[in-house]
C-alpha cells in the first residue's frame, strides 16, 4: 500500500510539472488602420449603407493558454481597444487558436475570437471581434520571448438605439471596421 501512495505522489508531481511547463501567456499592445469601415442605418425608413473615413485604433490584451500538442495551442484572452473616429471604448474577452510551424518557440499563425462590451451603451450595445495573423519572435531567451505580429482583423459594434453617428437624426444599426495592424507582445 505505501508502495501505491508513493507511486501516486510521485506521479502527481511529474504531472504537475509536465503540465506546468504546457501552459503560458502573453500580452500585447496593438495598432491597427482600417481599410474599410462600413456604417450601416436607418433613414426614412430605408436601410442605408456609407463607407466613413479611416481612423487608428490602438488596443492591449493578455492571454493565459495551453499547448494541446507541440504544434498546436488554445487559450482565453482579455483585453481593451480604443477605436478613434467613432470614440468607441472596447472591453474584449474571448479565445484564441495558435498553430506552431515548428515549435512553440517559433513562427506562428493563429485565429481570434473575441465579444466587445462597453459601459457607455449611448455609443454602442456590444459586438464581436475575429482576428487572423502571423507572430514572428524577434527575440528569443530562456524566460520570454518578444513577438511581433501583423494581423488582419474584422470588429462589428451593434449599434441599435445608440446615438447617431453623422447626422443626428438617423437610426444606428451597425458598423464594421475592417483593419490590418501590427503588435509587438511578449511570451512567458
């Protein structure tokens, strides 16, 4: 019996440390340029559609995530935008997808999914986020690593019983910002 109890205890603690070393986070600061914004309303009774003007976001997140294979990692992710021009304020919370072309240390592309929520519900009700990119390592030791990321990314606001935009007398419904961007981040 005390055979099995060691057994167990040492087993647990190979576990637990093999398990350990699966996990790891990163965060980033990041800034994307919109191609193309598309604001979606009401006027009249008719459904309009108009490109607006390009402005600049900046936003950060943090991620906690887990190498499911050697190649190939999952993981939950938090993070704020600010996106210029419309004023919008984003809280983000969502998962991400990251595939390893050699191993977690290199380069890697990956897909984001994240919902925006905001506080002040006179600028938009809430909305989604998805993100693909590339990540390069541009420095590599033994604790972190430093990566810079380029990235194309796709945020939709509701934006029902907000205030208007342009003209102040038509009915809000959506808008899309279509983005490219860079961030630079940290892995540890």
């Amino acid at each position: 019996m005390k055979k099995i109890i060691a057994i167990t205890i040492v087993s647990l603690f190979y576990i637990n440390s093999y398990s350990q070393e699966k996990w790891y986070s990163s965060a980033a600061i990041e800034f994307s340029v919109p191609s193309k914004i598309e604001y979606h309303y009401n006027f009249n009774n008719s459904s309009t559609v108009i490109n607006l003007d390009s402005k600049t976001a900046l936003g950060a997140q943090y991620s906690i995530n887990y190498l499911v294979f050697n190649k190939l990692s999952v993981g939950a992710l938090t993070g704020i935008q600010n996106q210029f021009g419309a004023d919008f304020f984003a809280f983000r919370i969502g998962g991400n997808l990251k595939y390893y072309f050699v191993d977690d240390d290199n380069v890697y592309a990956y897909l984001r999914y994240a919902r925006n929520f905001t506080v002040d519900k006179d600028k938009f009700k809430n909305g989604d986020n998805l993100r693909g990119g590339i990540g390069f390592p541009f420095l590599k030791t033994d604790d972190f690593n430093l990566n810079l990321n380029v990235f194309y990314d796709i945020n939709y606001f509701n934006l029902e019983d907000a205030e208007p935009l342009i003209f102040g007398n038509e009915r809000s419904k959506n808008i899309f910002f279509r983005s490219f961007g860079i961030s630079v981040g940290i892995k540890f």
